[in-house]
C-alpha cells in the first residue's frame, strides 16, 4: 500500500482519479446525496476508500443499485432486527442527534467545533474512537478537480464543494459515513484490520467493535457511541472495493457493476492454463506428453454453509454478483430450470448420505449448504463454482459447479478433465446426458473417488476409483475440499443470519483469501512435493523391481498385458469394470498345492541331520500345543499330550543312539536353549533325577530333566565346537527348511486373507461366520507355529556361521511380517494403495523348482500390481511437480506483465495519471519479486528446471 495521494483529482467514469490509495464512488455523491441528482435521501453510503489506484462509479450504476439507501442493510449473523439495519441512527436522525448533541455539552465532554470553527468528528482508529477537529482543503489545487459530466454538477457549488470534503478526507485516509454531513469517519487502518482479523481469526462485525469500545473505554465510564452498523457497511464496501481494484477496474476503466464471471477471484497459479501459464509451444509437448495437461478438479458439499431464513426478508443489494466465486443469481436459475435429472442406482449399490439426502430440506433454512470445485492437486477454489444447495446435494447443483468451474478457470484447449468426487460411482453414470451438450466437444472426462471417500464404498469401487489406480493421475488424494471447508467452516456461523448477498461477499472473501494464501505458499509447496516425489519415485521403483524379480517372467508378462488392456478400456466404461482386475480373486478358485523343493537325503550325514530337523520340528509343534493348553489343561488334553510326548521320547532316542555314526564325543558341549521352553501344567521332574547322558556309550535315558519338547539335539548347530565336518551339511539342509517354511507361511498368510476378506466378510448367516472364525484361529495358529520353526532355523544359521548371502537372503522375522495383506483382507483399507509386502514376498528364485500354490501366485499377482500402480504414480507425480514448476513461475510472469500494460496505460498522456501508475508499477515489481524467487528456488531443487528470469 503506498502513501499519500499527490492531489485531490476526480476524474469521470473510471478514469482519472489521482488518488494513490483510495477508490470513492462518486455514483454515491451525484447518485445518492439527497441532492439535485439523488433520489435516495436516507444516509448515503460514500465510496470507501482503497489504496492503491482511485476510480469512481457511473452514475447508472448508483441509480440501478441503490447503493447509498441499501449498503447498511446487512447482518453478518448478530440478530439484528431489520428494520433497524436501514437507518444510519449516528447520521440520519436529527432529533436523536441534537439530543445526544446537547447532553455531551452540557456534561462539557466535547465541543462541536475548534476555536476558528471546524467541526468536530467522530473518527475511528485502531486504538479507538476520537473526537477531532476537521478541516477541508485540496492540497494539490482546485483546478485539479474534474467532475464527470454526466452528473450534470460540473457547475453546481454545492455538488463541488461535497467533492472538495471527500477528496481531502479521502487524501488523508479516512472513509466517511456518509456523503451528505461528514460527521463520522473510518481509517482505512481499521478497515483493513478488521479484515484481516475477519480472514484470519474469523471474528465478526460485532466481536470487533466490542474490542474497538474496550479499547477507547477500558473501564467503561466513557460512553461509545454504537457505530457497529456503521462498520459493517463500510467493511462490506471496503471489501468490494480492494476488489475491483486488485482486479485492475479503476486502470482499464470497466464497469465495476458488471464484471465478467469469476474477474473477481484469483484461480491457481499452478495448473495448466493456456494464454496464461503455458508456454508458446505447449500443444506440441501435449500431443507427445498428455498427461502432465490434465487438469484435476475434486467436487464436495459442505453443509455448515447455510443460510437461515429470514422473517423480514426486504430489498437486498449485491455489489458484485458474478464476479467472485459465487455465480449470479440468474445464471443458476436459468440452469436449474433446464437442468437434466436422472434418477441413478450406482454401481456400487451403496448407500450415501448425500444421495439420502438430496431432496431434505429445512424449515428454518432457506438454504442447506453450497457445493463447490477446487483444483484437486493444489487446493484453489474455482471461480464461480460455489453453488448453494437449496435441498441437499442434488446432481444438478454439482453439474453447475463443474460447468461453471470448466469455464472460467481457462480451459480452452485443455483435453482431459479429472473429476474427483465422494460419490462419482454414482455421478458419472448418466454425466454426458445431463451436461454433455455444455461441455467443450473435445474434452475427456476421468473419474475418481478421493482416497478418503472410496473406503466407504463397496469393495469393488476400490480399483475402479480410487486416485492411486488412475494412470496419469500422480499422487493426489481428491480430498483437499475437506481440509479447506475445515478452515471455511469457522465463517459460515457469521453468514448464516447474513443477507444473501453480504453471505456470498463472505464467502468469497474468505475463498479468494484461501486461493491467495495458496499462491504464497505456493513455491515452497512445489519444492517439498519435489523432494519427495524423487524421493518416493526412486523407492516405489526399487520396490517394483524387487517384486518384479521375484516372480516368474512369464506370469509377470501375462500380468503386464492384463492390466495395460484393463487401463486402456477403462475411459469407455463409465463403471470402470475393467480394473477389477486389481482384486483378489477368490481363494475357492484356487487350488493349494505342496512345494516341497526337498530332494531325497543323498548320504548317511544327511539322514541323521534330516531326521534331527524333523524331530525339532515336531518339537516345537508340540511346545506350541502345552502353550496353548496353559497350566490346567483338561484330562483329555493332558493325555493326549502325554501321548505325543511318548512319541517324541521314541524319536529323541533313535536319534540319541545313531550319533555313535557321526563320532559325536562326549567331550562336545551342547549349546542349549531349550527351544524357549517354559514349564506348563506342573510336569517338570524333581531335581534328583537323571539327566540326558552325552557319552557315547550311553543308552537312551529313561527320565528326563526336561520334558522331550524342551530338550536341545545335539545337531551342529547346537554345538559349541566350530570344527564338525557336518555344519555344511546342516547348512545346505538349513536353507531348503527355511524356503520351504516360508513358503508354508506364505501360503497360511494368503490363505487367512482369502477367508477372511472372501468367507467371513460376505458370510450370509452367523454359523458360516462362526465356523469361519474356527477356521481362521487354527490358520493363525498354524502361521505362529510356522514363524516359530522359521525362526529356530534363522538361529541356526548364526550358530553355523553362514555367510552374508545367506544371512541377508534369510532374514529376521518379525511380526508385522506375518500380518495379513491388507489388500486381500480389505482393499479399501486405507493404505492398501500403498501396500508394501513383507521381504518374505519378495524373495527371487524360491520357487524354481515348481510353481508354488496358486493361492500364493494369486497373492503375488494383487502385490505386483499395486506395487506396478504405486510405482507409475510416483513417476508421474515426479514429472507432473517438474512441469508445474516452470508454469508457476510463468504465471507470476503473466501477472507481471499484466500489471506492466496497465501502469504503461496509466502513463500515457490524457491517462489516470501518477497514483494509479504507482500503484501499477508496484504491483508488476511484486509479481516479478515472487517469479524471481520461485525461479530460483525451483533451479535450486530441480537440476532438470529451465530458468525463466533473466
């Protein structure tokens, strides 16, 4: 905001203002005074002053809208009652006026005027009210002053002289009250801070003024004059007036009544708008590179939005009905009346609250919520998209957002649209022929549901909507109207009581700030999403090659050509049914089948050591067993127990007696774990028995200290002597036990997945669920006991002293390695986009010997897909961040230049002259200030970026 004005000049019709920081609207002098040219005597509203450029309304303008009777009229939701919002009490009511006149005098608080007879004023500032004497002048000479014809007062005293008081108090930044006595005045200081306090902490009119009275009369013996009417109607011309002044009106010399759909607002910088951001060549790069062109737009109802029926409902004025983020009133009717309604089943046979309730409405409310469009992939409002939903969230409502967001949002030329929607299963059905023949002939259309959303759908909406299975659609979540209507909805409860026309300037006050403070934030936005787009990109890829490798060639080529055929149908199927491809098939049309990779043993050393695994692998079967049954197991369970246990000792004792063949001496000490044996059921021998014998001469024992499942075999592994000519052996039999294993726990993980996700979820009667949960207990059993043998065996490797191969091949397993797949249990779980498998799934060449079962080649199959989507999102996302990079930068440059033209105008001889050029250049050196630094900041992140600013 710059200084002074250098003269007191009004110019006609837009024109030649010189005031560098204020905008009057001299439609309200010659239109709305009372006076030759007036016809609306009750306290006129001046034009409140503006910083930057000045210019003034046409007379028609004044006359059509009423601006001078019908400003004040406004509730910003305070409950005032109407009638009172139409007089100005301070300024109108003479009788009220010279009453509070003369008690202030008689209590000797102020005078009326100074000692050489000024009068005394009212101004309001930051730090309160005050009274001041106030004088006259025009600093810059009264030739200076132009008087636009049409008003008929080019010689009329009394009209210039109203002009000579406005233009001195508007030179010394003050806004008055009223045109006809200039008894009270606001500073553009405090207009300006009750809007940012408004944009910011969302106080209201009301909550303002309490704090300007408490700061004049802290404690309360000073009586404040009640000027909150006052200050709503100033706010809401202050707000209209930066407007049309941020707009460029008051330098291109238009109508500031009728401004084109959207003028108003500020869209994104970043998305692709051709005149705008893109560059000259731009359709070549399209036809060799689509898809960073696409543009991304997300859809959402918000139903804090609305709007309380008045009791009173009187004349209503709308200052700038169109031009900001709400469309005029007529094109909306004129649309509702032709629009087509088609009654639709979505597919997904789901039901929606915002389908339920697309026909309810309020008694109380006259309007239920609005409806808007933001672009999906920054989060900035589409101009003139904002929609009121006069019921609920009808498919009409949303047909005029998208219509009017297309429109004014510079999409000519664009060839591709993603829609993103929370009920676009439903939406999309009968699109084309509602709004078809309003939509550019060559744009497409895609689909999607925000990645929030889509986890209410049914399962199959999953892969046909969800934003992480669109090709070209990078990584964007369609969900960013949530986080803005969070912000959004902290003003709605300020409108709701508002006029129709002061709830819209709210509104799209609050939005156009919303988009503003997006552009700011803009540059180090893109430069984050940059880092991490590379980032994820190199990772997703390196994850993709890891699945990839660990699976057959020839089924991931079948899978390739499976899924690109599903992407390229997709477009034609309104239902996307060709990607159901990406869900699991079910587990009952897969067959399971063993793996066994075991050859038979070929030597007498492999015999001994294979019989020792099998026996510590019925060991720990067992172990498992006791656990299960605790410490007071029922007679049946303890007998069976003893029975297995019988059984072991038989075993333990063959194995005990054949290790004479293998020259295992008692000199040898065993390395003991018990294999984590806790004693159960009070089983553990008096400590005076014998223990196992370790001669070599020594028979099997009959009692043992430790139950059979406890006892540790003498294998390599467990031996503290690092020389035994069997570790090899045991090594090379060590890793065929581990691939087996985690091929049977690959198999128990997929198959608990499939009867979860494709019994239990879509069981039709309780006892089918009851039954399928016995069966998922003895699954999950069966996988502990399988990590637990997997486990034994990863300790052996240590103990044996494997090499590094074999110790980073054969990891360490953890729990969550164990988990089941949240892409088979529930696709529509949130993260199952981005799932990433265990390492277990990830191992190359466990299965060359034989194709593994086809429940686990099933698995396999979903991962590689999702892990082939994950990995195709990160890479667009990576070149779609480096594209809009250099249009961001462009558009600032756009900016710029716009800004440069006016002010050129605005120097030219017979032009508005140095304040609205001042105001211009400053505005170019501000655009140019943010492309310079966006420049350099994307040159510093992106080696691949081309600079712009020289």
């Amino acid at each position: 905001m710059s200084g002074m004005p250098e003269s007191g000049t009004l110019m006609s019709g837009l024109e030649t203002m010189e005031i560098q920081e204020q905008l009057t609207m001299d439609d309200t002098v010659g239109g709305s005074a009372g006076i030759d040219c007036g016809t609306y005597p009750d306290d006129p509203v001046v034009g409140s002053a503006d910083p930057g450029c000045g210019s003034d309304l046409p007379q028609s303008a004044a006359r059509q809208s009423g601006i001078g009777e019908q400003v004040g009229s406004m509730d910003e939701g305070d409950n005032i009652d109407d009638e009172d919002l139409w007089e100005d009490v301070e300024e109108d009511d003479e009788e009220s006026g010279a009453a509070e006149e003369i008690t202030e005098n008689a209590r000797g608080s102020r005078p009326s005027e100074d000692d050489i007879g000024n009068n005394f004023v009212r101004i309001v500032h930051l730090n309160g009210v005050h009274y001041l004497p106030l004088l006259h002048c025009l600093c810059g000479g009264e030739e200076r002053l132009h008087v636009d014809l049409t008003l008929g007062a080019k010689d009329n005293i009394q009209i210039k002289d109203i002009l000579i008081k406005l233009i001195s108090v508007s030179q010394a930044r003050l806004i008055p009250t009223s045109f006809t006595r200039i008894k009270t005045l606001f500073t553009c200081a405090v207009l300006d801070d009750y809007r940012l306090s408004n944009l910011e902490m969302k106080a209201s009119a009301y909550q303002y003024w309490q704090k300007i009275v408490r700061i004049t009369s802290p404690d309360g013996v000073t009586q404040v004059p009640d000027l909150y009417r006052e200050l709503r109607r100033l706010s809401r011309e202050w707000r209209w007036l930066k407007k049309i002044k941020w707009a460029g009106f008051g330098h291109e010399n238009r109508d500031p009544m009728n401004p084109a759909p959207g003028e108003l607002s500020i869209f994104c910088p970043t998305c692709p708008q051709p005149g705008v951001n893109l560059p000259p060549d731009w359709k070549a790069d399209q036809q060799r590179n689509p898809e960073p062109y696409t543009r991304d737009m997300t859809i959402d109802g918000n139903f804090t939005a609305d709007h309380v029926q008045s009791k009173n409902p009187g004349p209503d004025l709308w200052l700038s009905e169109g031009g900001g983020m709400m469309a005029s009133r007529v094109r909306i009717e004129d649309f509702m009346k032709t629009a087509v309604t088609r009654l639709t089943k979505e597919p997904c046979e789901n039901t929606f609250r915002a389908i339920e309730q697309a026909m309810l409405s309020s008694k109380a409310c006259d309007i239920n919520g609005i409806i808007a469009v933001a672009c999906a992939r920054h989060g900035c409002f589409a101009p003139n998209s904002l929609t009121d939903l006069p019921f609920g969230e009808q498919q009409k409502c949303a047909d005029h957002a998208v219509l009017r967001a297309i429109e004014t949002t510079n999409m000519e030329q664009i060839q591709k649209l993603l829609l993103l929607y929370d009920i676009m299963c439903q939406y999309i059905v009968h699109m084309k022929e509602r709004i078809g023949h309003h939509l550019p002939k060559e744009l497409v259309i895609d689909r999607g549901i925000g990645a929030m959303h889509v986890h209410g759908h049914q399962r199959k909406c999953f892969p046909r909507f969800a934003p992480a299975f669109i090709p070209g659609a990078g990584i964007v979540s369609g969900e960013i109207l949530e986080s803005l209507w969070s912000t959004l909805n902290a003003a709605s409860p300020m409108a709701r009581t508002a006029t129709l026309a002061h709830r819209a300037e709210i509104l799209d006050d609050h939005m156009s700030d919303s988009n503003w403070k997006k552009l700011l934030g803009m540059t180090a936005a893109l430069c984050k999403r940059y880092r991490k787009a590379k980032s994820m990109s190199a990772s997703a890829q390196e994850y993709y090659l890891a699945l990839k490798d660990g699976s057959p060639a020839d089924m991931v080529a079948t899978w390739d050509r499976e899924i690109e055929d599903a992407e390229s149908r997709r477009l034609d199927d309104p239902s996307g049914q060709s990607m159901d491809i990406l869900l699991a098939r079910s587990a009952s049309s897969t067959s399971r089948g063993s793996d066994d990779r075991r050859q038979p043993p070929q030597t007498v050393d492999e015999e001994w050591i294979q019989l020792g695994l099998d026996i510590e692998a019925s060991q720990l079967s067992l172990l498992a067993k006791v656990r299960k049954l605790g410490h007071h197991p029922r007679e049946d369970d303890r007998k069976t127990v003893e029975a297995a246990r019988e059984q072991l000792r038989a075993q333990i004792a063959v194995f005990l007696t054949a290790r004479e063949s293998y020259q295992i001496t008692s000199g040898m000490v065993i390395a003991a774990d018990n294999n984590g044996y806790v004693a159960q059921f009070e089983e553990i021998p008096e400590p005076h028995e014998a223990s196992p014998q370790t001669s070599s001469d020594a028979g099997p024992p009959e009692k043992y200290t430790l139950p059979p499942e406890a006892i540790t075999l003498p294998l390599p592994s467990a031996l503290l002597d690092t020389t035994s000519p069997l570790r090899d052996v045991e090594l090379s039999l060590r890793e065929l036990q581990a691939d087996k294993l985690l091929q049977d726990l690959r198999e128990a993980i997929a198959e608990k997945s499939f009867v979860f996700s494709h019994i239990m979820r879509v069981a039709p009667r309780k006892a089918v669920r009851t039954r399928s949960r016995g069966k998922l207990l003895k699954i999950e059993q069966n996988i502990a006991s399988l990590s637990a043998a997997y486990s034994k065996c990863r300790d052996a490797f240590d103990r044996l002293g494997a090499p590094p191969s074999i110790s980073q091949r054969y990891k360490v397993l953890r729990k969550q390695d164990t988990q089941s797949s949240t892409a088979i249990l529930d696709p529509n779980t949130v993260g199952a986009s981005t799932l990433r498998l265990s390492w277990i799934w990830q191992m190359g060449d466990i299965d060359s010997a034989a194709d593994p079962a086809s429940v686990t080649r099933e698995f396999e199959r979903v991962h590689y897909l999702r892990g082939r989507a994950q990995k195709n999102r990160w890479s667009e996302e990576f070149m779609r961040v480096g594209y809009e990079m250099q249009w961001t930068t462009r558009f600032f440059l756009y900016q710029a230049d716009l800004w440069r033209t006016r002010g050129a105008g605005a120097a030219k001889e017979g032009g508005l002259g140095p304040g609205p050029l001042a105001y211009a250049q400053r505005k170019t050196a501000m655009w140019k200030e943010m492309a310079v630094l966006a420049d350099q900041g994307f040159w510093e992140v992106n080696p691949s970026y081309t600079k712009l600013c020289t």
